[in-house]
C-alpha cells in the first residue's frame, strides 16, 4: 500500500484526547445558553459532587495541564466572573503541604493563566489546592511522571 492515509473514524480523535487533557471542548460546550436548560429538560441533574460551585456565582473555573507532567511544570487556567485572591498548594494524599505556589495573589476576571513549578519529588499523585479569599476550595489531583 502506498501512501498513508487516515480514516474518517480516526479524525475525531485528536479532539477527544485534547478535550480529555484539559476540558475545553466540553467547557465551550457549556458557555452556550441554550446547553444548560436544553440538558435539564431533558432529564439531566447537575453534579455538585466535584470543583467549585459555578462560575455565575462568583466563584471560579479551574484547569490544571498538562496533567500528568514530566517535569513538575503545570499552567493553571483559571476562569471567573470577578477579580479573586487565590491561593495554591500542593499537597500529599495526608493533606501536608508540601509546596505553596501562591498566597493571596489577586488575579483579575476573565480567564487567567498561571505557570507554576512543582519541586523536585518523587513520581506520583498529588494534590493541587485553590483556596479563595471566601475560604472556598477547590482540590485537583495532579500526577508528577519522572
């Protein structure tokens, strides 16, 4: 066979690793209006089992890539609808702090990109903590390849 060539099927790939990684697709997906209700017509209930409340409330909108990483470099993509002061730790599965990125930084609304480097540790699962000036956490699980 000469040539190389990719199957339809195999395109749509690409994007679902990509969505995978950091969630965008689906957070686009989400910005739309019409999404929200059309789902809760339909049935769907909303999970408030895991982040932050939602953005309209004032509060925000995290994610962490790229997860895992080789080096310990992480960008942290935060989203929300009023400036917040945010802090960030990282921390082991026994809740010790193991790093602090940030303390009471003030980054402004909108979406924000914050690049942080995690200290030299062993390869494994850690605990990413956002704690906002109302004492709201967020806890992502982030995992360190070396």
């Amino acid at each position: 066979m000469r040539g190389s060539y990719l199957a339809i099927d195999q395109g749509p790939i690409v994007v679902m690793i990509e969505n995978y990684r950091t969630g965008l697709l689906w957070n686009l997906f989400m910005k739309d209006p019409a999404i929200e209700p059309a789902l809760l017509a339909c049935g769907f209930q909303p999970d408030n089992t895991v982040g932050l409340p939602r953005k309209d409330q004032g509060d925000l909108d995290l994610t962490v890539f790229p997860n895992p990483s080789a080096d310990g470099a992480f960008s942290l993509l935060f989203s929300f609808g009023q400036a917040q002061t945010l802090s960030a730790e990282l921390m082991d599965y026994q809740g010790n702090v193991l790093h602090r990125f940030f303390s009471d930084k003030k980054l402004p609304a909108g979406q924000t990109i914050e690049k942080v480097q995690a200290p030299a540790l062993p390869k494994g699962v850690y605990l990413l903590r956002i704690t906002n000036a109302e004492h709201r956490t967020s806890v992502r699980k982030i995992v360190r390849l070396n």
